[in-house]
C-alpha cells in the first residue's frame, strides 16, 4: 500500500510566482490536513479538508493561500505570488474516515524555496 | 496557537538510558498522540493514548495522561541511536490535530 504522496520534494520559486504544493493521500483516506514547518520549530496547522469539502481553514493566511481536495485526483495547496517568508516545509496528512481521532499519516513533505 | 507544549526542548542522553519528555495542554482533548520525526522527513505516529486511558505501552515506549493535569508523558526505555528524532504531542481541538513544538532527543554513543 502506497503512503501519502506528496510532490514536488523541493520547489524552488522566485517572489511573485505561484507554488502549487500536491498530496494524494492513503487509499481509502478522506481526510487531508496540510501543515507548515519552519526550521527547528513544530508543525503549524494550515486548513483540513474532506473530499470537495474544507473543514476548517483558520490557519491559513486569508490571501495568496488556497486548498482544494477534489472528488478525483490529489489535494492542492496553491500559494499565490509567493514571498520569501513562505519558505517552508510543508507537510501533508491523511487519515481514515474517522476523521480527527484517528492517528495521521504523513508524506515526506515540500521544501518550498522563495528567492 | 500552539494546543500542546512539550519539554524539554531538547534532550541528550547515553545510549542505553532511559528518555522521558512531557507534553502539557490547554483545553480538554479526545485524545493524545505522539510522532516522531527524523530530520528532514514526516512525522511517523508512535502511540494513541484516549482521554479515558491513564497509561499505554508499545514496545519500549511508554505514554502516560493526566486529564487533571492536562498533561502526558513519554517515557523511551533503553534509549538507542536511533531514537535520535524530534518527538511531538498533538491533541484534537474542534476539527483539527494540534501539534506542539517538540523535544529533540540526541542519544550520544
């Protein structure tokens, strides 16, 4: 069984571009949370979405930030006209139907680089 | 905001010592959870520990909750190398997991 995917590994944007950050989570998996990490520092909650659904998106900037989870394909997290302090990495998760009292999977995350 | 804090921030020990980190909280929570992550990487789930539980074994780890206290601990037993990893405790809040700010463990040789 696959684990949740996430590409690109590194991304690497100059100011002013869009970053398109994708997550196909576990097979079988509806929910998808996306969150930032800084350098020595914990995980950040972003937004948890269910298929076509956000569920809470109170930690993700209101601009240049958005997240979608389709019916078919993976969950995107677009960052539009990227500055230097969205540099980060980002990590996404998935869980079962049971939602936020099950344990998460993680992919290996997007290292997001703004010059 | 952070929901969990964990201490300390970091930690190193002999290998073959034992490990101990402490996460407190701030609202009532369903459930506790620990990761772990090695540099670089995801977080890989360690141990589920639910509200109505006090105590919880996997192996050589151990997690304790004090509901009281609003706080938990994870004991690693006979500490090895590769135990070296950030470790974080996160809580369910509404319709999110909440993830604390970590311990880094360093096991010396």
């Amino acid at each position: 069984n696959a684990g949740v995917m996430q590409n690109p590994r590194h991304l690497v944007r100059r100011r002013g571009q869009e970053a398109r950050l994708r997550c196909s989570p576990v097979k079988g998996h509806s929910h998808v949370y996306w969150y930032r990490q800084l350098p020595e520092e914990g995980l950040k909650f972003m937004v948890y979405l269910q298929k076509e659904n956000i569920i809470d998106e109170s930690g993700m900037p209101k601009e240049r930030f958005s997240a979608e989870f389709p019916k078919e394909g993976p969950s995107i997290l677009r960052i539009q006209q990227v500055v230097r302090g969205d540099s980060a990495a980002y990590f996404c998760a998935s869980s079962p139907p049971g939602g936020p009292g099950e344990k998460l999977f993680f992919g290996s995350g997007t290292q997001l680089s703004v010059l | 905001s952070q929901q969990g804090e964990e201490d300390p921030q970091a930690l190193s020990i002999q290998e073959g010592e034992n490990a101990t980190m402490n996460c407190s909280y701030k609202t009532s929570i369903n459930n506790l959870q620990w990761y772990r992550q090695n540099s670089g990487r995801g977080l890989v789930h360690l141990i589920l520990i639910r509200s109505n539980e006090r105590e919880k074994h996997s192996g050589r780890l151990r997690v304790t909750l004090d509901t009281s206290k609003k706080s938990s601990s994870l004991l690693i037993t006979a500490s090895r190398a590769a135990d070296t990893a950030s470790y974080f405790c996160a809580t369910d809040r509404n319709d999110k997991i909440i993830f604390g700010k970590g311990t880094r463990l360093h096991i010396l040789p």
